[in-house]
C-alpha cells in the first residue's frame, strides 16, 4: 500500500508495475464466506444480487421511539447459533457469531473446512465491540446498580477486538490477529492489512474482512446526523445516485475471504478466485461527518499506484454510496474525475442496505463474484438521475460484463477512506 | 430426599447452563477437568444457581475452592443453611 499524504490532490505519477519476484509477493483470493440479511452463504448472497431481490424489512418498533425517523432495517434471519461449540459460543456476540459462520463457510470454499493452518492470521474489522451487549450490561447494571447478573465473557463481547478474538479462539488460530475498527471501512481495511501483510512476507495465508450486528444505537445516530433514510418503503428506502435519495439503511452481516500469497496456494493446489492487486488508505481531517472529494480521491489513488494500473485499466467501481445526499455525491464526482465517464460503477447497497464494516467485505465478494462470472449487478432503485452523478456510467439492468480488475471503495464517518483493486485471475496455480 | 431434590436442581440447572450430558452430572466429576469450565463458567455458574435457588451468594470467594459437584453440592447446602439461620433470626 502506497499513502499519499499531499494535500495538492491526486498523483499521477505510475509506480513500476509490481515485479512478484521484487520482494512483493501476489495476493490471491481462495475463499469466500457470508452472512448477510439474505442470511447465510455467498450464494444466497449472489442470488439475491443476481435476482434483484430486497431483503430489507419494517424496523421493528420503530414508530414507538419518539422522533425516530428511520423506519426500515436490513437484519439477518435467525441462525442456528449451537452450530457453535458453547466453550467459543459463549463470548460471541451476534456479529461474532456472524463473523464465525462466514469464516466456516469460508474456509470450506478454500478447500480447508477439515484442515486449515493454525498459523492463520485473522483481521476482521468492526464498528465497535457488541452494542447488544453492552445495552444488556449497562440496562442491568444502571438500573439495579449491581453487577451480580453479568456473565462472565460480558466484557469479552464488549471489547473493541471481541468478534476478532472470539473467532481465533473458535479457530485456533496462532498467526496475527488484528481487529482495525474504522465503521464503515473496516472491513475493507482489515482486508487492505491482510494483503499487505501478505504481499511483505509476513503472513502466507489469512483470514480477514468485517462484521456488523444491527443496534439502534446506528440507525439514531444516522438519524440525527439527517443521514438516514425515513422512507418506509423496504423495497425502496435505499436509493443509491438516485435524486431522490433521503439517506442510508442501516443492515447487518459478515463477509470473510481468505487470502493467500501464491506460493502457498500454488503449493496446496488451491482454486483462486481471485487477485487483490492493490490497497489504498486515506484519511480526511476537514470533517467528521461530511466527506471530502480530495480525500476519497487520495486513497483510489493509492490503490491504483499500489496496484501499478491505470485509470484506463479499471473496468468497473463498486462505489461505497451509501445514499446519502452528500456522500454520493462525493463519490460520484471523485470517481468521474479519476477514472472519467465511461467506467460502469454500481452500489449494491440499494439491496443490501448498509452493513458499516460489513459491508466493504460483502460487497467485495460480491464483486469478486462479478469478476468470476463475468455479470454487472446494477443499481437499483436508481430511477431519477442526479446531476451529481451524471457524469457516471450507472447501470441500471444486469449485464454481461468482463471484468479484468474493479475498484472497490469503503468510506467511513471519522474521515477514514479505504480502497481496494482486485483482479481477475486468469492464470491459476497448478 | 432433600438432598435428592436439590442435587436434581443442581444438575439440571448446570446441565442445561452449560450443555452438558445427565451422564456428566456424577457427583466426582471435577469441574475443570472433566466438565471443561473455566473461570468464566463459574461467573455463570453462580448466576445459574442464584436463579435456580432464589438466593444471593456472599461468599463468592469460597467458590475458589470447589473441585467437584460434590463440592457445589455441599456448598449451595451451606448457603441455604445460612439463609435459612438468617431467615430464623430476622
């Protein structure tokens, strides 16, 4: 990963392509693992994607919290918890339940559901430690001014790294385990420090991406920031570019990916599905909440340096567009003025709602589902054209589409932007 | 048929707490060792057995000393022998 730190805007200048026997090491895609409000699996994941279909739904009780706008939420249906040895089960929160589920399902496509290197790294990004949680404790403890009823892992849900540690417990896992909590980029960014721990020769194999466990505590907050959507429609809150967007929908889930240098997958015969070829971080210091255009461009630019690509090499964006008025809009113009017009940039956020650091991680496997099958999922709900994006290429129905690499983009409250370029593999170890 | 009642109590509230199998429940069997709790299981286990009793531990530092069921056995008799004596005074 390249930082750019000037604030003059954008370099253009093109590092040299990466030379894999330069020191660098190439970092591929061998797993896939998801839990997301279409419930558990990648391929229900796809499917929903594929047929268009929403899986958001009427918040529940949200006509009786006063001044609640927000009337829509994105949850995943109920899971079989107990698939979960208590031992580990016990200090997982719902998003390290999610988290677990999806590393299962992930290192079952990889070819390792039996057998999988304990010396495995984990990064997996969170919000923060469990909200549902640490309600419990708090509306106990506040109320009755004792902690006599407070289990025993409470505070190991609590903790910022809870989800993370709980999952490399449940594993065994003995390589790095890191825990970057950025909101709504740390799931991209917990996969940006696995490629790069990968890429230097620090780790061969890691499991990384995010999870998210739907609180209220998000949907106020969006709220009171008049960044969340008040249309109570669940087949049309979520409104990505579209001009009469009002704002995000609050969803929950897990996306986790196993990465692998290609020395280690070519050793095990591993079926790659995928190439991360470049990462990109950036920090915007004008504004908590609003996004800044240089910003966001400062770190797509990153990822294209670290990726040795053009803009010209970038065949389709998966854009963060959350719906929100000013960050679409944002994105959109960063996008356009980096990459031009004709690039197709979709946001799947209009079906899965936003996940926060979830979401980079579903939406990166969704991605890399489109670069395998060669399809564009669209954009929907994106009826009426802003004049924000209409300098974007913003596809409105399915369509085939070859994708050599894509820019994925993960932007969070706080000023924290990440991108991501992944590539096609075309050539696979044997 | 007291002790009966309560050792039933014990067992099945353990039991169901921490998934373990009626087989588990034999009076030797060593909390650690054979059952697999740790010291945040025993956190729970006192929340388990307040519930299931209806009564307040105090003397939590006692539980550092519990080996076996026997031994949460004789223990949650204590206390209700103490709760008992303390009820008798009020």
């Amino acid at each position: 990963m390249k930082e750019t730190r000037d604030d003059s805007g954008p370099s253009r200048t093109r590092p040299a392509p990466k030379d894999p026997g330069g020191g660098r090491n190439r970092v591929l895609v061998t797993g896939l693992g998801a839990v997301s409000p279409y419930g558990p699996g990648v391929e229900a994941l796809w499917q929903g994607l594929l047929e268009g279909r929403r899986p958001l739904s009427p918040l529940p009780g949200a006509e009786k919290i006063p001044g609640l706008g927000v009337r829509v939420v994105g949850l995943v249906p109920e899971l079989d918890a107990k698939l979960i040895p208590r031992t580990y089960r016990r200090a997982m929160s719902r998003m390290g339940l999610f988290a677990s589920l999806a590393a299962r399902e992930a290192l079952d496509s990889a070819g390792l559901a039996e057998d999988w290197p304990r010396a495995m790294g984990l990064a997996l990004g969170t919000t923060m430690g469990s909200p549902e949680t640490l309600t419990e404790f708090f509306s106990q403890y506040l109320v009755a001014k004792d902690f006599s009823g407070i289990r025993g892992a409470t505070f190991f849900k609590i903790m910022g790294h809870g989800a993370a540690s709980a999952l490399a417990q449940y594993l065994g896992l003995t390589g790095r385990l890191l825990a970057p909590s950025a909101a709504c980029a740390a799931g991209l960014q917990a996969i940006g420090l696995a490629y790069e721990a990968i890429s230097a020769g620090r780790e061969e194999i890691m499991l990384c991406g995010g999870t998210e466990e739907f609180d209220i505590l998000t949907a106020l907050t969006f709220d009171q920031i008049l960044a969340a959507s008040h249309n109570p429609d669940p087949q049309t809150a979520s409104r990505p570019f579209d001009s009469q967007r009002d704002g995000l929908v609050c969803s929950e889930g897990a996306g986790l990916i196993i990465l692998e240098s290609e020395s280690h997958a070519r050793s095990r015969g591993a079926a790659v599905l995928a190439e991360i070829a470049g990462f990109g971080l950036s920090s915007s210091p004008s504004n908590l909440v609003h996004p800044e255009i240089e910003g966001l461009t400062r770190a797509m630019q990153a990822a294209l340096d670290d990726s040795g690509l053009s803009p010209r090499e970038i065949q389709a964006v998966n854009a963060h567009a959350t719906a929100t008025v000013e960050g679409d809009r944002a994105e959109a113009l960063a996008i356009a003025a980096l990459l031009g017009g004709e690039v197709p940039v979709n946001s799947l956020k209009s079906l899965l709602g936003h996940s926060m650091a979830a979401s980079g991680a579903l939406e990166l496997i969704a991605s890399i589902r489109m670069i395998s099958q060669d399809i564009f999922i669209p954009n929907y709900n994106f009826n009426h054209l802003a004049d924000d994006s209409i300098k974007l290429r913003l596809p409105k129905f399915p369509q085939k589409l070859i994708i050599t690499a894509l820019l994925k983009n993960s932007f969070a409250l706080g000023g924290v932007n990440a991108s991501l370029v992944v590539k096609k593999c075309i050539d696979r170890p044997t | 048929m007291m002790d009966e009642r309560i050792w039933g109590t014990v067992t099945r509230a353990l039991a169901e707490e921490f998934e373990l199998k009626p087989e588990q429940m034999v009076p030797e069997a060593r909390i650690k060792e054979d059952l697999g709790l740790d010291s945040l299981d025993m956190v729970d286990m006192v929340i388990v057995l307040e519930t299931a009793f209806d009564f307040k531990i105090q003397d939590k530092a006692a539980l550092k000393e519990i080996q076996t069921l026997a031994d949460v056995m004789e223990f949650i008799l204590i206390t209700i022998e103490q709760e008992n004596g303390q009820a008798a005074n009020a």
